[in-house]
C-alpha cells in the first residue's frame, strides 16, 4: 500500500472514531477492552507467574508464555538488502540499509484502525549506543574514518514494517522501511531554526541516537538525542570547555572518536556543531519521504525519555534528562495547527522545570527569558539562549536535580505522571505526581515515591525492582517498568537482582512483579504494544555487552559475556526487539 494511501486511511479512521488518545497510542486500547482485568477488581491484576531472577544468556518470560526475537541488529530493511555478517565486517553502507545498533526507545504505530491495526504496523526503534568490540571485526582497534563512518550509520533510528503472519510477527520489505542517521537531512524548526548558534556550513543535521520513544495524538514519533555527547571531542590542547558544554557532557576525550576523523565533530575546528544536536525530533514514521523536524521550542535536553498528552487541546510533553524532569505545554490546540497545514503543533510553546518540594507539592518552573534567574543581567541572551542552553536554566530556576530520571508515563485514566529516578540509594524508585485540578497545563502539582526499590539482604531483594530506566502505562492502567542493571554500582546489589528485567505493577497497590529477564550484558531499554494488548514488544540493548561481573568482550572473543540471541559459535550478540504473546492469544500479563 502507498505510503500516502496508508496515512490518508489512518487519518480518516482516526478522526471518524473521534479523538485517538494518547493512551491508545502508547499501547492500550479503548476503556473495558480487558475484561479478564475487570474481573479481578478485588484482588491482584498481576495474575501471571512472576519469573525468577537470572544471571543467564537468554530471555525468561512465564509459563504459558513464548519470546520471539524479531529485528535483530544488521537486518536488511528491504529485500535483496545486505545481509548481516555475523563476523561484523559488514560495511557503513551495509549499516544504513540495516537495522541499527544499540536498540532502545521503542513506538509501535498500527497502519490501519479497528483489528487489522493490532495485526499491521510499523515499530520505530532508536539507536542511542555503539559498542566498537561488537560493532567492528577488530573490536575497534583500527579506530579509523570506515569505522567512524559504520558507526554514525549504526546510530539513529530505525522503521520497519512488521505483520503478524501465520502466527508469527516478522518483518515485511516495505518501501515504508528506512534508517535516519547522523547524515539524514533534518529541518530545525521552532526559536532556534536559522539561528546563527546553530550555523556550520557543514553536512545535514541528522540525527543521533534516542533513548526514550514517544507517540503523539496526530501520529507522529517524538525521540530524544540522549548520547550525543559520546561522538564530540578534540584532539586540540588549547580547548577548554566552557559553562554550558560541560553542562551537556562534552569532553576533549569522546567515548567514540569521530571527530579524529569528521571534522564536524570536532569541539576546537566546528564548536557550533553540538549546538545542533541534543533536541527533540519529531518523525513522521508513516510518509517515508518525510524530513524530520528538530523541534527546539522543547528545549536541548537531551532526553532520555518523553511522553505525550493533552490539557484542553493543546499537547503536553512530560520529559527527563540525566537530572531533571520538563514539561512542554503547546501555545495552540494541536487540532488547530494541523488544519493550518502551517507549523506543527509544537513549534510554539512553554517550557518548564520540575521543582519537588519536601512535603510533596511541586511546582512548575517557566524557561522564559525574564523570568527569575533567566535575564539577560543573568548570562542569558534571548529565549533562544535559554532554550539552547535549558539544562543551565533549569538549573537557574531551581529546578530539582534528580539522581537519572527515566522515561516517563501517564495514566490513561487517572491523568497520574509516573517517571522512574535510577540512581537513587537502595536500587532505584518511581515517582508519581497529579497536576493541580487534573490539568495537565497546571503550575502545581503534588507527588511522591509510588513504587519504592526495597534491597535488603535475602529474598525480599530477589523481588525488588532495581534500575528503574523507563515506564510505560498500558490502557489497563498496569505500569511496565524497564531496567538497566549495568547503572548499579553496587556489587552485592547486581548480584542479587540478576540481569536486567522487565517489571510490570499494579499502580493501585504497589505490588510488583518481575515479567521478563533480559540475557547476560543488556539493558531492557523499552517497551510498546498492539492496541488489543496481545503483542507485546521490548527492546534488548547491547546482550553481551562489558559487565563487571562477566568481564568483556574482545576481537578474539566477541562472545565472552554472551551470544544471544543467534548463539553462532563464529558470531556475536546482537540487540533485538523481542516478541511475547500468551500461548493462547490473550491479553499480556493476565
């Protein structure tokens, strides 16, 4: 079907069906499509048989239950496209026309209404990390322009059609199928479009990696650029970075070294360059021919992590960075500007800080030149520089610096925020707030710890939930909550909670249960579902990765942590999407 043909229906569907929520969007259904849940009212909705910590090189779900690994990294996205080649000699032209590296945020958007779109859709993936001893035949000794070249095509975002076929999801080689990389050509939109801070004179903009994942009420695909700060760097000894590039991360030494050999990503020649990255995008996954926006009225932030609602029309962004969380509330009702046919919803709009008080009432801190903390008497220009430089600004208002906050979530029903904070003592925890008067675009709200991370010795530890990196709120109202165990510095801890996990909780009691274990080196870095509830989707990133429990992969022996999912003898780990569906075709989880 016609790309054009494809949306045009999705449209139609939508706007016959009236307002298409967010909470549908995110993986739910419509309210009352899980009567197994309703019956269950008076007692736990977590009915499935919690699966056991492991420190295993495979993925666990509960009986009753099959994982299938789908879009493994190297996959060609259409047919006749390159093949992946388990020895990692597979070329930067090979990379661009395959899925990426590094799987993490992760949106399934269904290509029709009604049954047919739990059946037929697209996932869009992000790419947010590289690990050269996986990535290259030699581990990434040669450190050279191929390899820097493999690496940017590695990174980005991935979408790939995918149908559910004679019982089994796969890939489809769909002209809908592309990659967008650090070389893609990107539009910067909003305050900073054309904005000289931004001016290199060099390459497309592109787009560079994306933790969190996030759907929109108009269907678009909303990712953050998290790890941008791993490509930039310079091998000058008169750079000194200043106030706001350390802010951002950006060092002399790059975790990935690319600006030894792409000018662009050199700190010293082109400091404007990492000016341009660090934005939320915006991408249309359903009109391959679309460019994606960088929407810079959300502030550089960098986020890990974002979700989409309304407050009487006009679309809210809950977002989070390394350390604080943002909310983003549009100047118009989104409905109106996409009748416009002029600029997208969130091109204009309000940018704020979270501050959490002790006492469990919080307030939302504007980001607008002249507000307190943010004039010019205060180092910032303009709202372009505030905006270029919004992590300083939170700082600037007093916003709460929190300890790795995570993807965040809404509650279809109750309006509830829910946001993980990864770093905290103890192994993690779950904050939740409630906007004043339910309202989303409200300047108070009231919060507090819901889902506590409680790591004592014994086996109360073995059940708790630790490195809480993301959460994502079925229509059912149950949170699933993915981790990262390699975040835990702790040893005794790590050891106790095994691999990383996937978790899902009954927000009305707090009782958690772990769903999934990941294979020895991951990350659980996302999660998405059909809108009936009955695929479940979850992104593996980086098995087989360096632990400091397994030791690391080398060139000699890309499989010392791990070999899932192919368990090649001559290949390596690859990240995936992995697919779980009830033996008996039921809703996840119940």
């Amino acid at each position: 079907m016609p790309p054009e043909h494809s949306r045009r229906r999705f449209l139609q569907a939508t706007a016959a069906m009236g307002t298409l929520t967010t909470a549908a969007l995110l993986g739910g259904s419509h309210p009352g499509a899980h009567p197994a849940l309703a019956s269950t009212a008076q007692g736990s909705t977590l009915i499935f048989t919690e699966v056991p910590v492991t420190d295993g090189d495979a993925i666990t779900v509960p009986a009753g239950y099959t994982a299938r690994v789908l879009l493994p990294w190297g996959t060609p996205l259409r047919t006749g496209g390159p093949r992946w080649r388990p020895d990692a000699t597979g070329t930067a032209e090979d990379a661009a026309r395959q899925v990426g590296f590094g799987h993490s945020g992760l949106r399934y958007v269904p290509l029709h209404p009604g049954h047919a779109g739990n059946r037929r859709g697209l996932l869009v993936i992000g790419h947010a990390r590289v690990d050269p001893a996986l990535l290259h035949a030699d581990g990434g000794r040669a450190g050279d322009a191929a390899q820097t070249a493999k690496e940017t095509a590695s990174l980005g975002v991935t979408v790939a059609r995918v149908e559910h076929i004679d019982g089994r999801w796969r890939v489809v080689g769909d002209e809908l199928n592309r990659r967008l990389t650090g070389d893609s050509p990107t539009t910067v939109s909003g305050p900073l479009a054309d904005h000289p801070a931004l001016e290199t004179g060099t390459d497309p903009v592109g787009v560079l990696g994306g933790s969190g994942q996030a759907l929109t009420p108009w269907g678009t695909c909303l990712t953050g650029e998290d790890t941008f700060a791993d490509v930039f760097g310079t091998a000058s000894a008169d750079w000194t970075a200043d106030a706001a590039q350390t802010r951002y991360g950006l060092s002399a030494d790059a975790v990935l070294g690319w600006h030894h050999h792409r000018e662009r990503f050199d700190l010293e020649r082109n400091p404007n360059e990492a000016h341009r990255f660090g934005w939320t995008v915006e991408v249309d996954p359903l009109d391959p021919g679309s460019t994606p926006f960088k929407r810079t009225a959300l502030g550089r932030i960098a986020h890990g992590g974002a979700t989409v609602t309304e407050s009487r029309g006009r679309a809210v962004v809950y977002m989070c960075d390394r350390t604080h969380v943002y909310k983003f509330v549009g100047a118009h009702p989104w409905r109106e500007r996409l009748r416009d046919r002029g600029a997208g919803p969130l091109e204009e709009g309000t940018l704020y800080a979270a501050r959490l008080e002790e006492d469990g009432s919080g307030t939302w801190a504007r980001l607008v030149h002249g507000a307190s903390g943010l004039t010019t008497d205060d180092g910032f220009a303009d709202q372009a520089d505030v905006l270029l430089r919004a992590r300083e600004a939170a700082d600037a208002v007093g916003a709460t610096e929190l300890r790795g906050p995570g993807a965040p979530a809404v509650h279809p029903h109750t309006g509830t925020v829910y946001c993980p904070e990864t770093e905290t003592p103890g192994g993690g925890r779950v904050l939740s707030w409630t906007e004043g008067a339910s309202d989303h675009g409200a300047a108070l709200f009231s919060w507090r710890a819901s889902v506590e991370a409680p790591t004592p010795s014994g086996e109360e530890s073995a059940r708790s939930l630790a490195a809480p990196e993301g959460v994502r709120c079925g229509d059912d109202g149950r949170l699933w909550i993915t981790s990262d165990v390699g975040r835990i510095d702790d040893a005794d801890l790590r050891a106790r909670v095994g691999n990383s996990a996937l978790f899902c909780v009954d927000p009305a009691d707090g009782e958690v249960r772990r769903f999934l274990t990941g294979p020895r080196g991951c990350g659980i870095a996302g999660t998405t579902a059909t809108p009936d509830g009955r695929t479940l989707f979850v992104t593996v990133r980086g098995p087989g990765s360096a632990t400091a429990d397994h030791g690391a992969p080398t060139a000699e022996d890309p499989r010392a942590v791990g070999n899932w999912p192919g368990f090649d003898p001559e290949g390596r780990p690859r990240s995936a999407v992995v697919v779980v569906r009830r033996d008996d075709g039921g809703v996840i989880g119940t």
